[in-house]
C-alpha cells in the first residue's frame, strides 16, 4: 500500500488528527432501521424499476441502492 505523502505546513496539521475529517468505517455508515420500515427494503413494491429494452419490452428490476445506506 501506498502511503499518502502529508503537508508540513503548519495551518493544516489539525487536519490529520481531527475525527472530523477522518473517514468513517463502512459498517458504521449505514443506518439501521427497525422493524416498521423493514418493508421498504423487501417489498417489491418500493424496489422496482421498471425499464425497458431496446425493443421495447418492459424488464422488471429490483432497485438495491436503499440496501447501500440501510440495514436491518
């Protein structure tokens, strides 16, 4: 792994060691939502996408990006 090359200067040097700034860890960006909105992320009726192919047709697609910032 590469290392990032860090600033000498002076005014930034609390920008290395403020949690402001720091990345947040994965699992801690989601938010968990409880059990009354649970269907929001497993009915079909909020994950479909309707698209069509190039002749026309409707494809059903489910959408999964809500499960991107969401967990059970």
């Amino acid at each position: 792994m590469k290392r990032v090359e860090t600033v000498d200067d002076a005014r930034f040097k609390e920008v290395y060691s403020d949690p402001r700034f720091m990345k947040v860890p994965q699992k801690l960006k989601k938010v968990k939502i409880d059990d009354r909105f649970k269907k929001a992320l497993k009915s079909k009726e909020f994950n479909l996408v309707q698209k069509v192919d190039k002749y026309g047709n409707r494809v059903d697609k489910r959408d999964t990006t809500m499960q991107n910032f969401y967990k059970l």
